[in-house]
C-alpha cells in the first residue's frame, strides 16, 4: 500500500470547483478518488463531489442515458437536452449544497461551451459570448471559484477535436483568474496538486496537522 501523503482539509462552505477539460485526462479519475476517500481527505461539512450533465436527479440520469446512447442529428437538440439536466442539477442539489458545503464537479457549463459550441457546429450559427449567455443559464450565474483544465489526455480519444480544445483555451482566457492547468501526473500527485490549487485560491480552511490513511 502507499501512503496518501497530505492532510486532512476542510474545504471552505460555499466554494465551487470544476475539474474541466479535454476527455481521457484523469478528470473522472480524481473525482472518484475524492469520493472514496472523503473520511480522509475531507473534513466537515465534506464537499458535494458530482458530475454533469448526470448529476443525481432522476431527469439527469434519464437526459445522461439519451445523449450517450441515441443518435441525435440535431446539434441543438443535444445541447437543450444537457441545459435540462443541468438546470435540474443547479436547483436540486448544487445550488442549494453551496449554502452550507463546498461543491466539486467533474465537468460543468464549460464543457457545454467547449463541447457543444466549439465541437457541435453551433458556433457556425452564434458567437461565443451568445453561447455562453445560454449554457450558464442552469447554473443562475454562479462562477466556480476555480477550475482545474486538465487538457494533457492519457490516451487517444475521439471526443477530443482541435475544435473542442480550441474552444476550451478561449474560456481559459476569458477566465484566466480562475483557471489553473493541471500538468499530466500521476492519479496521487494529481490530487496533491488540486489541493495545492484549492489551497492558493484560499479556498481551505487551515489544514490539520493529521496523515491521511493509505490508500
């Protein structure tokens, strides 16, 4: 076994963070690996860690099931179908945790950007700022207050297009103050560096002189 090495934070009430970027990255990967170990990792209140566009309602698992599994011709109609499970996730559960818990999700309006403007041929038809207006609606203009961009994928996937991943440096750019890129490590020190980045952007209470278990 190896041991985890850092300590046990709390992670401010109220902050929202976004594991966003390319797919294949490792994003899902740190977002099951905080889930396992929330005990050790986490103190309380221990974060709200999710994903979208699946989120937890019955909608967004219904929506999630569709747009994964049904050929749809019409780029627009994928994407009203994300904003629905998106809006549904904001009102359920995210907005509501963030008044009393930190909020972790992998993947959230950027990817609707990155992913559907920039990869879904919408962006023949609408600007970007448009777009944008639209995709943050679910989220009732709640910026996270930092996002992980893991653009460096372990393997070859064909979700990942210049066109997507042109699409996610301009929102690096139009965000810059809130965006840190996470290098291509391995899945422990990958963790440390979110914690690390948590930690700059002041979004951690003062951590507890205690080692995690191992891992």
């Amino acid at each position: 076994m190896t041991a985890f090495p850092h300590k046990v934070a709390r992670v401010k009430p109220g902050a929202f963070v976004a594991l966003e970027g390319l797919d294949a990255t490792g994003k899902s990967t740190q977002i099951d690996l905080m889930k396992t170990l929330t005990p050790k990792l986490f103190m309380n209140p221990v974060p709200y860690i999710s994903h979208q566009p699946s989120g937890e309602s019955e909608v967004g698992r219904h929506v999630y099931a569709i747009t994964e599994r049904c050929a749809i011709d019409s780029p627009w109609a994928r994407q009203f179908l994300h904003l629905a499970s998106h809006a549904e996730h904001y009102s359920q559960w995210i907005l509501p945790m963030l008044e009393e818990r930190a909020v972790i999700l992998d993947r959230c309006w950027w990817s609707t950007v990155a992913y559907g403007w920039g990869g879904g041929n919408i962006k023949e038809s609408m600007e970007l700022y448009e777009f944008l207006k639209i995709a943050q609606l679910p989220a009732q203009g709640r910026i996270p207050d930092l996002v992980l961009l893991f653009m460096e994928p372990h393997m070859d996937d064909r979700h990942n297009t210049p066109e997507v991943a042109e699409a996610y440096e301009q929102l690096a750019e139009l965000y810059e103050g809130i965006v840190v890129r996470v290098p291509k490590l391995d899945k422990i020190d990958t963790n440390l560096f979110i914690f690390q980045a948590m930690e700059d952007h002041d979004l951690l209470d003062p951590w507890e002189e205690t080692r995690a278990a191992d891992l």
